[in-house]
C-alpha cells in the first residue's frame, strides 16, 4: 500500500504538470491506454478469456469510473494537489453511507458520527476558497470522490459474480480509453513533442503500478490497515506540491485534511 501511495502522488504531481499543456480527457487517455496496453498484453500472453456474462455490469462499472477519473484530474489542474487529493479520498466516506443500504441493513451509529467529522473536514477545508473557479474545483474533486465510491462498489459486486480483476481493469482501461479519446476529438488535441513522452510516460507507469500495488495489498492484506495507510498518499502529495509548487496550505486546512483522514479511518473500519 506504501508503493501504491507513492505511485498514486507521482500520478497526481505528474498530472499537475501535464495540465499546463494538457486537457483533463487528454490527461485521462494517456493514463487509460498505458493501462489498457499493459493489461491487453498480460491478457493475450496468457490467451485469457474477455467475453463475459455480465458486460452491462463492467460497462456501468468502467462509465463511472471514468467520469469520476476525469473529474479527479480536473479537481488536481485546479487546486493545491493535497487539498485536490484529500477531496478524493473522501470515497470511503461516501462508500460507508451507501454500503449498508446496498446490503440492507441498519447503518451503525459509528458512520454518522464520521459523516460529521467528514462534513467539517469538507467544509473547513474549502471555506478559504471564495472564488468561484476554486468552488467549482473544489466541487469536481468531491464528486469524484463520490464516483469513486460508487466504481469501488461495482467492483464489489463484480468480484461476487466471480468476475477476474483483470477483466474488470480491462474494461475500465478500455471504456476510458475510448471515452478520453473521443473527448479529445471533439475538444482540442495538442500535439504531443518529444518532451512530453517522459511526463506521459511517468504518468502511465506510476499510475498502472499503483494500481497492482493497490489490488494486491487489499487482497492480501488486513482492510483496515490497508485502507488507513492509503491516507499516506495525502502526505506524499502535500510533500510534493510544497517542494514542486510551494504550495504552503493554512493551519485550518491541515487540520481539515487530518479531520478527512480521520472520518475515512472510522469510514474503512466500519464498512464490510
């Protein structure tokens, strides 16, 4: 998990670098088809089966978490990249308020009192932003936090029905892929020079490890421990834009983020 915290904040300072030249769909095409590339090769080595009973499901699963990317890297062209990057780790947040009615059962008292130290976290940690171009960020960073709740439970669901990991990223890479590039079409395509290829290319490894990494601590690891130091992300980012960007946040919106961290830990102990 420590690995995929670290690839994750490369992927976000690497996307706030690329966003003075790239859109976010341009961004989020060169991070899918690294992804789509990797996982093709991995699936066609070892003649693995793509068709599959429950398209509908990937379909919706790989939709949401492409507009949930898109936003994401939208939220990190705009605003400092630890405050870009809290706002989306509030999907475990989101993930415990809507498990327990997906599974049918009584939310404990436990999820409502970090909903409230979420909501605080949240709310303190935009209240310096009055500018409507960092309330629009600020927005866009906490919808994708909530679309990747929702992309988290899907794969949840797909993972009942005995659907492989690979398939799922497949069709997620592919799904992204397809949509960024099209987006692009119809918006505006730079034209990428030979100084690009290492930030596009950085962008897509540490993007595509942190993923692997990430899988492979959830499925072999304890969750909540998993789960809690997925928060170190947050660490390594703010390190990043300080050093990079000298991007100092206030003492209120460090104590927003800690409170943030804190509402997700109570979120991952509390979700099944």
């Amino acid at each position: 998990m420590l690995v995929a915290a670290l690839g994750f904040a490369i992927m976000g300072a690497l996307v706030k670098i690329g966003a003075q030249k790239f859109s976010s769909a341009e961004l989020v095409f060169y991070r899918s088809i690294f992804g789509l590339i990797v996982i093709w090769l991995f699936i066609f080595a070892r003649k693995l089966p793509l068709a599959t009973p429950f398209i509908g499901k990937q379909i919706s699963r790989a939709l949401v978490g492409f507009a949930s990317l898109v936003l994401f890297f939208y939220a990190i062209a705009h605003l400092p990249l630890a405050t870009a990057i809290t706002l989306n780790y509030t999907s475990p947040l989101f993930l415990a308020l809507f498990t327990p009615f997906l599974l049918h059962e009584k939310p404990k008292k436990i999820i409502f009192i970090g909903l409230l130290i979420g909501f605080v976290g949240v709310s303190l940690l935009l209240k310096p932003s009055f500018h409507s171009a960092d309330w629009l960020a600020g927005s866009m960073g906490l919808l994708s936090g909530i679309g990747a709740a929702f992309a988290y439970i899907h794969v949840k669901q797909l993972g009942k029905l005995n659907e492989p990991d690979w398939r799922t990223v497949f069709y997620f890479t592919l799904i992204s892929s397809l949509g960024a590039g099209v987006w692009m079409l119809y918006d505006h395509f730079n034209v990428i020079e030979w100084c690009d290829l290492p930030l596009l290319l950085g962008l897509g490894v540490s993007a595509t490890i942190a993923q692997l990494a990430m899988t492979r601590a959830y499925r072999t690891g304890n969750t909540l421990v998993v789960g809690s130091l997925a928060y170190v992300t947050v660490v390594l980012a703010s390190l990043f834009g300080i050093l990079w960007w000298n991007e100092h946040l206030s003492l209120d919106a460090w104590l927003a983020i800690a409170l943030i961290i804190l509402s997700g830990v109570i979120s991952v102990r509390t979700t099944r």
